[in-house]
C-alpha cells in the first residue's frame, strides 16, 4: 500500500473472487483511492471462474469453527441481498435446494446448519428413496436451500463496477508467489437442464447446477498441481454421479477440466 499526492494507491494481487472482491470494497470504503489488480490470469482462466459456487462451508482444515460460522454467515447474507435485488441475475446468483447423503455411520449436522434457514435432516423416507435410486444405503442426509455465485457471471459483474471506479489491471506473473501449495479438483460441466437440485454423497461426489450447465465432481488432490485432466478421476467422477443421478447418463458434456485452489 503506498500514498502519493494526498491519493492513496493500492495493488492487489489476484483476479479471482478473493481479489475482485477485495479491490471492490476498497474502492467503496476509500474515498479517492486508486486500486491496480496485477494477476498472471483474469476471468476464465482463474479456478473462481470454474468452480460451481456453492454456498456450503467445506474442506475446512483447522480453521476454527466460530470464524467458519461467521464468515459463511456474512457471506451468505451478501449473496441473499443480491438475489432478493435487481442485480440477482447480472451477478449470477441463483437459489438451489441441496441433499447431501451419508452412507458411513458417525453423521454429525453441521455446525453452520442454523444459517440457511431452512436446514432439516432428511426422513427415512427420503433416504429409503435415494438409496433405491443409487443402490448405496444412506444412513442420514440434510437437506437446505443453499445459493450458488456462479464465477462466469459474478466475475465480469464485479469487474464492470471496478471499472466504473476507475480501476486499472496489469497482465503479470509475480515470481515470489510461485511457491504455493495447492488442490486441485477434476471438474466436468454438462448440459442436463432438468437437474434442478444439488446433490453430494459421501462429502465426495457432487452435482451442482448453475445456470446453463450442471457441475459434476469428486476428486481433490491435495498438494498435487498437476493441471492435465486425467482419465482416472474422469471415470470416478461418472460412476459416483451415475450411481447418484442415473439421469446423467443422458447428459451432454460441455467442458471438461483439472483446477487448482491455492492454500
Ligand atoms: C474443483 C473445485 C471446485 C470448487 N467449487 C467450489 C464451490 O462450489 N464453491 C466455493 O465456494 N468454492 C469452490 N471452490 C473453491 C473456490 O474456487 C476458491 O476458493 C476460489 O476460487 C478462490 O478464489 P481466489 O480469488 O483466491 O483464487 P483464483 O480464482 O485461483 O484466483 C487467483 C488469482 O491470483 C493470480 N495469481 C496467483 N499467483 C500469481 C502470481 N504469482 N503472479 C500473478 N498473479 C497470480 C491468478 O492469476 C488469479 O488471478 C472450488 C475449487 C475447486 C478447485
């Protein structure tokens, strides 16, 4: 952060939604202030853009569970002021009811269950039904309505304000930051319009619909960056959501990818 000519002048490393998001609340909170974002990829090339966008605390690590709360909270409050607002579907926020299924005994609801509103464990009926469908017995699930910021559309809408700001960007690689670990995720988007619900088994495979195509998943290697989509994770991924959704197999494959989440 540097001053100049009564201006305060700031960079901010990286176009994704940490840093879009960050540059934008700068620029709302200081007056004059002169924002540059300087990152090596910008909209479709970064992993926010990629991702589904699910509302869902998850992968936690040792992040204590008072900061999960509170965060997943204000972030979920920020995305339900924009989807009660005009700007709901400029800034690709949509609203989507979500099952998850657990087949392993020791099920424990989650901390963050008060947030969303809605949240209720699923009867024995709803599970009887999934298990008939997928042929896996589920011991316990949750249901809750969750929403999802889809990256395609939340990036260049946060981008459109920080132009109006006045804000710069710079095309650039910075070397000091090359070291980081990562996770990557094996991500496959199809066409499957009558999938309306999000679904995860197991906290491994997922389907998560967005807009115009579903988001299919289930692999993360953790400390692995290696990018090439690779055939193993591609047939994981099919036969846990086939199992889940049978109707996929009539699916139309859209884009198919390896991404990495920096730690
Ligand atoms: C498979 C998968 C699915 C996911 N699904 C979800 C989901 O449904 N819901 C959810 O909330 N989260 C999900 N995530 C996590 C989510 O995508 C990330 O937490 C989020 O995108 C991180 O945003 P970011 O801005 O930090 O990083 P990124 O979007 O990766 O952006 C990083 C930015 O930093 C720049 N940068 C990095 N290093 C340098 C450098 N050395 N020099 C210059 N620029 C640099 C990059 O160019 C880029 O602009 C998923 C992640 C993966 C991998």
């Amino acid at each position: 952060m540097t001053q100049s000519s009564g201006d305060l002048k700031i960079c901010v490393v990286g176009a994704g939604v940490i840093g879009l998001s960050t540059a934008l609340r700068l620029c709302q909170e200081i007056q004059n202030v002169k924002v540059t974002i300087l990152a090596d990829k910008f909209l479709s090339d970064t992993t926010s853009d990629g991702a589904a966008g699910l509302w869902e605390p998850y992968k936690l690590g040792s992040t204590p569970e008072h900061l999960v709360n509170s965060w997943a909270e204000e972030t979920f409050l920020h995305f339900r002021r924009i989807y009660d607002s005009s700007e709901c579907g400029p800034a690709g926020i949509s609203q989507v009811p979500c099952a998850s299924l657990y087949s392993k005994e020791g099920y424990a609801p989650p901390s963050w269950r008060h947030i969303p509103g809605d949240f209720r464990r699923m009867t024995r009926a709803e599970l009887q039904r999934h298990s008939t469908v997928s042929g896996k017995q589920y011991v316990a699930g949750h249901t809750f309505t969750t929403l999802f910021c889809e990256g395609s559309l939340y990036l260049p809408w946060l981008t459109r304000q920080l132009l109006s700001c006045g804000m710069l960007m710079q095309g650039r690689q910075l070397s000091s930051l090359t070291d980081l670990h990562g996770e990557g995720g094996h991500v496959i988007r199809v066409r499957a319009p009558w999938i309306q619900s999000a679904y995860f088994e197991d906290d491994e495979f997922y389907v998560l619909p967005n807009h115009d195509t579903v988001v299919l998943g289930g692999t993360g290697h953790i400390g692995d960056s290696n990018l090439e989509p690779r055939q193993k994770d591609r047939d994981h991924i099919w036969q846990g959501v086939l199992r889940l959704l049978p109707s996929l197999a009539k699916a139309t494959v859209e884009r198919e990818w390896e991404m990495l989440c920096e730690q």
